[in-house]
C-alpha cells in the first residue's frame, strides 16, 4: 500500500494513483470518493472538483484499472460516464437518507464529520433556488453533499429530483473531467506546458475558484447580521 500521511487525505493524486501491492486501484477509489462526496454527509471534506479535473488529465491510467481502450475520447467518455453514474447514486442515497432522518440530523450534535450549519446553509440555498439548486450545488463544495439530503427533508418530488441529479451529475462529470484532459493536451501541445508538472497550483487554483462563491456568500450573510 502507498506510503500514508494524514496531508493525502486532501490531495486528488493520492486516490488516483492508489494502489496495494502493485495492484492500481485508483478508479474505483475515484468512483466511491465520487459517491461519498455526494451520498454520505461525512464526505464534504474530500477533494471533489480538484479530483475530477485531474482524473481528466490521468484519464488513461484510471481506465486502465479495468480495461484498455485505444481511443483517448472513449476513455474520456467511460470515465465520465462511470463518474456520473457514481455522482447519480450518490445523490439517491442522499436523498433517501435526508428523508429518512432529517428530524435527526437538525437535532444531532456537531462532530468532526458533520457540522450543522451546512445543512442549515445548505436547506437556505435549496429554498432560494428549488430544483435547480440541485444543479448548483453539484459545483459547489460542501453544498453539494448536503443538497441532495435537504432535498430528501423537504420532500421534493422524486422525479424532480431525480431529473435534476441527472443533469447536474452529468454536467458535473462530463464538464471537469474533458476540460482537464483536453485542457492538458492543448496546452502541451501548443505551449509545451505539461500541467503534470503543475498539480499544486492547479489543485489551489480550483479550490479558490470552487469555494469563492461559497466564502464571498457567508462574508455577505455575516455583514448584513453585524448591520
């Protein structure tokens, strides 16, 4: 198994190049991050947009877990396709959970894996934008785990929402995963600049971009509360 340090837990190389005695086992750990991310309230903290992008760039090497593919596009495609599939399931669960137990979870208290206030976040987002919140969500860090249980809460329309999880899980997927692959092969082939050798700054640069309308909203909620 790779040599572990707590700091992995937040760098997506770490899960895509996974493996246990030799044997590579990346995808699957993308898919069940994937799912985690959006299924269990626990996941909030992992390396969702970051990974997706540079599963794109190692695209070959994830698919090749599980089979060879000749064709860089089918690759991309079954990678994107399976991340989807992942992200779709994710949300279902989520879902049946929140309407299962959300008299629990606004009466649980705080833990290191789950914090209230971003399901109370979360449930004020969801109420300001209806289904598509569901859509909106899926880009945003720690909304989109809790989306799809707030929508569980409030009973939304299960072919609403499943509408809405299909959509936003394929946009979501199919959206990260082509701009990395094909964001790197355009850029290595026009400019001989190989993102590889720049994963540190293209990991910071998602996370700023990704949580930037998340921070810049609490910032406005917290001025108008000192008002």
């Amino acid at each position: 198994m790779n040599s572990f340090d707590w700091k992995n837990l937040i760098d997506p190389l770490f899960y895509i190049h996974f493996d246990v005695n030799g044997i590579k086992l990346g995808i699957y750990i993308v898919l069940f991050i994937v799912f985690a991310e959006t299924g269990l309230f626990a996941g909030f903290f992992l390396p969702g947009d970051s990974l997706l992008f540079l599963a794109g760039i190692y695209n070959r090497e994830l698919i090749e877990n599980i089979l060879f593919i000749d064709s860089d596009f089918m690759n991309v495609m079954l990678l994107s396709s399976l991340v989807a599939l992942a992200g779709i399931l994710g949300n279902m669960i989520g879902y049946w959970f929140g309407s299962k137990s959300g008299y629990y979870l606004y009466n649980k208290q705080d833990t290191f894996w789950f914090k209230k206030k971003y399901l109370v976040q979360s449930k004020d987002f969801f109420e300001r934008h209806g289904g598509r919140a569901i859509i909106f969500a899926r880009f945003l860090p720690i909304f989109r785990t809790f989306a799809p249980i707030v929508a569980g809460i409030v009973s939304m329309e299960k072919k609403k929402f499943m509408f809405y999880n299909i959509v936003s899980s394929l946009l979501w997927s199919f959206t990260l995963i082509f701009a990395g692959h094909y964001l790197y092969g355009f850029l290595l082939n026009t400019y001989q600049i190989d993102l590889k050798n720049h994963i540190e700054l293209i990991i910071i640069g998602l996370v700023v971009l990704t949580l930037s309308p998340v921070l810049l909203k609490f910032a406005k909620k917290t001025k108008v509360t000192e008002e």
